[in-house]
C-alpha cells in the first residue's frame, strides 16, 4: 500500500525522490551500494510516508478477542456477556478525527512531520498496527526492518530521476 499510494501522488513522489536523492548518492565508481537498515529509518519523509499508510490501511482492519468466558466484562458502563466477541478496530482508531485532525480520512503523510512530541507519543502509543498491549505481534520489528528497507530500494530504483541500479 505504501507503493501504491506514493506511486499514485507525483507531489508525493517527488518529496521522496529528492530525499532519497540526497540520502544515497550514487559514488563516482557507479556501484551503488543498499542503504542500512539505520539509514533509512532516519529519513523523515520515507517515515511518514511508511507510517501514514500503517495508520490510513492498517493490513488488519480488526484484532477479534472474546469476553472472559466466566465473568464477562465490564466495558464502559455496560456489562459484556461472558465468551461475546469483543474486536477493535485498527481502520477506526487510524481514521479518528479527535486524534488525527479534521483530514484522518486523507492519506497525508506530511501529518507525522507537523506534529508535536506529544501528539507522536500519543499516535505510538495507540497504534494497533501489530495488535495491541501484551499480544502484540513478536515479529514486529522484523517486519518493520523489512518495510523500511524494501519501501527505500523500490522507490529508490523506481521513482523517475533516480539512477539507474548497476549491474
């Protein structure tokens, strides 16, 4: 998704094209080389990019658990039959205007570059991206390396402008 919506946007491509850019240039020798996963993960734009689309098309739109199957539960007031499917929605929580401003239903990245330390915390805090609290998925980090560095390659090789990969 993080492709399709830059690929879609040549506002948004070229943003990135110029931060690649700068980030990698292509030595005098012509062998490029593939940026580290550390590298990468510095640039802000690449970042906001990558987190917008977590947030905007979360890959599971809902994370289903049950009630305590002996007592039920008490959620907001109302009592929750015991064994009743309770789900959040990762989609909900991504597009909630309280939290993301009056534009939560527009794919923005430059959201995450305008916003303040605390609003950061707050998004981090909430993002349900590989679930939530103690069940949070343990191949996240993984995943995230991974996310980062291809997202990087693709649009690197990719966008219009960027030299080409040597062979």
């Amino acid at each position: 998704m993080v492709v399709f919506y830059i690929a879609r946007d040549p506002h948004l491509q070229k943003q990135l094209q110029y931060e690649l850019d700068a980030a990698f240039e292509v030595p005098d020798d012509g062998v490029e080389t593939i940026a580290t996963y550390d590298e990468v993960r510095r640039l802000p734009f690449l970042s906001a990019c990558i987190r917008e689309t977590l947030r905007y098309a979360p890959s599971i739109a809902q994370i289903p658990r049950a009630s305590p199957s002996d007592t039920g539960l008490e959620l907001l007031g109302k009592h929750i039959p015991p064994g009743t499917a309770v789900s959040t929605s990762a989609w909900i929580v991504g597009r909630d205007t309280a939290l993301y401003g009056s534009d939560a239903d527009v794919y923005r990245p430059s959201r995450w570059l305008e916003a303040t330390s605390d609003q950061l915390k707050e998004w981090d805090r909430l993002d349900m991206t590989f679930g939530y609290g103690a069940r949070k998925c343990l191949g996240r980090h993984l995943a995230m390396i991974q996310l980062w560095k291809v997202i990087a390659e693709v649009c690197s090789r990719s966008l219009p402008g960027f030299p080409p990969a040597v062979n």
